[in-house]
C-alpha cells in the first residue's frame, strides 16, 4: 500500500530548468554549528523544482551561509513537488521544496509522515493570475464554468486556487474540464486553443504577456479567500527530523538569512533568477515576485489544509502547527 501510494506521487509539474551545484552529497563529517554542538550530518540534499520560489536559497548559497553553518547542500532538481517529496521518502534527499497543497494532500493520504521546515512564498498581488487570450470565449472570470482551465497538475496549488476562485463567486467547478499542462507550455497551450484559460505563476505571468499576448482575469493572489496564499515551502520526515534536528536548524538559520538578503534587495532577485532560472533579464526586471518568509507561522499555514478540506479534497481536519520542526532551544 504504502509503495502504491508513493507511485501516486508522480503528477507532472512544471518542466524543472538546469541547477548545478559544486557542493558535496550526502553524509559526511559533524561539524559544530553555530553555538559549538555537533551536527549530526555535514552533507545535506536539497530536493527543489527550480523556480523563482528558490531565490532565497539561492541567495543563501551564493553568500556561503550553508558552509558557515557547518552544512555541505546538495541541490537536486526534481521535475515536480510531487518528485521531489518522493526523493525525500525514498531518502535520495533530505528536504524537498514543495507545494503545500500537495503535501497537506500526501499527509492526509497516509504516503509519509511530513515535518514542515521552513516556509518559502505565499502568492502576493498580481504574482499568481488565471489568464486567457483575446481568441479565448473566455473573456471574464464567470465564463470559466464548461471551459478548459489549464493547471499545473491535480491538487497542486494552481487547481486548489483556482477551484477556490471559483467557488468564492458560487460558480460551478464541477463543469470545469481541467487540463493538467506543464508551466512552460502552458502559453503555446492557449495560443493553440488547447485549454481556454489557464492558472500561471511569475515568471509565467509576465512571459506569456509578451509571448502570446496573454490577458489576466483574476488576480489570485490579490483579492478573496486566496489573497497572500500560502504556496512553498521545505518540508522532511518526522523521522529524519527526529533525527537530525541540529541540521535542520542550522538550514533554517541559513534560509533566514537568505530570505532577508532577498526581501532587501530586489536587484539580488532578479540576477539569481536570470542565472539559476534562466528567466531571461527583461522578464526578470518586469515580473511581479511573490511573497518571500522563511519562519513558519501556523496559523497562516493552517489555511492550506483547511481549504483542501473545504474543497473536499482532503476528508478530515489536519493540524499544521503539530507539523512544524521548531528551532531547539539548547
């Protein structure tokens, strides 16, 4: 049972672009961290989809603040949320970006036992949209009902969004035909007539605008029930969290500090996403950036799973704040 649920996990996402990473792999020596306690682990693996989600990290990376908090990161890149929750099941790595509807949706179903390690973005004003083009019948939000909406994979955070659109104005979402379509087709995908409106992210956003002349209907993360939703984040399982809990704290000192550098300072932004994103310089300088946090608050995040449950997508109620890997206090 437990394996035919992990094979569940593997819905496509958007198409990962290119990482690498000169940083050594699992295992390895302990070094002390910050306050003179052994780490359990030095070598440590990342496994992210890469997107402008990653910023953070990457700035964390790129000013060596994982090698001053004794770690060695390995950066993976998985094709999907779904991918890289597995990698971390299966223990190719230690600690998976995700979506959090996706993995409230996997810790209901019993796949693994999640720990939630620290927070990555929420979808700010105009950073996350529903979108169509001129030839689409689609024209407005109440069109929406018997089209094809283009999302990213089921449960992911462009359906639950999107139903939750939907549901806020009493439209039907049981007559939506959803067509799971990977983020970077997904703009040929509304050009062709393929899907007649679609659920897109920045750089997405601000790509297909230029590119097939892409108009937003909805504004997800600005207005309703989905404003300042939560949307990233890293997350292990208990049992590694259990068991390595000076590591993971000195990761999360390490994406604190990069998420500061990041929310001061937007050139830093956009040049980690033009070089590890390879999102090109002109859509980097125009692009809406969602919302960057890496402390976990509970009950922000309790919304994630209160809404899968609102939406029937989850059967029971799930406590977020018992998920949370807290900092130890010696």
């Amino acid at each position: 049972m437990r394996n035919a649920k992990r094979n569940a996990l593997t819905t496509t996402l958007a198409a990962a672009l290119a990482l690498t990473s000169s940083c050594s792999a699992l295992g390895g020596d302990k070094p002390a961290d910050v306050a003179g306690s052994p780490l359990e682990t030095s070598g440590l693996t990342v496994s992210i989809i890469s997107t402008v989600d990653l910023a953070p990290l990457w700035a964390a990376q790129d000013a060596s603040y994982f090698a001053a908090e004794g770690l060695n990161v390995k950066i993976d890149v998985a094709q999907s949320g779904d991918k890289t929750m597995t990698k971390v099941i299966a223990g190719e790595a230690n600690i998976a970006l995700t979506t959090w509807t996706l993995l409230f949706k996997a810790q209901s179903e019993g796949v693994a036992d999640f720990r939630l390690v620290a927070d990555a973005t929420t979808a700010t004003p105009k950073s996350n949209k529903i979108v169509t083009v001129p030839t689409s019948p689609v024209k407005h939000v109440e069109d929406l009902p018997g089209k094809k909406i283009g999302i990213t994979s089921k449960n992911a955070a462009s359906d639950v969004l999107t139903q939750s659109v939907m549901r806020d104005r009493g439209l039907d979402r049981s007559k939506v035909e959803w067509v799971p379509v990977p983020l970077p087709n997904m703009a040929d995908a509304l050009q062709k007539g393929r899907v007649d409106a679609a659920y897109m992210p920045e750089p997405f956003v601000t790509e297909s605008a230029h590119t097939v002349g892409a108009i937003p209907i909805v504004d997800v993360g600005g207005t309703g029930s989905t404003q300042n939703f939560p949307l990233t984040g890293y997350a292990t399982t208990a049992q590694w969290a259990q068991a390595n809990p000076k590591t993971i704290a000195a990761f999360q000192r390490a994406i604190a500090k990069g998420t500061r550098n990041a929310l001061n300072d937007r050139g830093l932004v956009e040049r980690l996403v033009v070089k590890y994103a390879k999102v090109t310089e002109a859509t980097a300088a125009l692009m809406e950036l969602p919302g960057y946090g890496a402390t976990l608050d509970a009950r922000r995040l309790q919304r994630v799973p209160d809404t899968l449950l609102q939406l029937g997508i989850i059967p029971s109620a799930i406590d977020a704040s018992r998920m949370i890997v807290r900092q130890p206090t010696s």
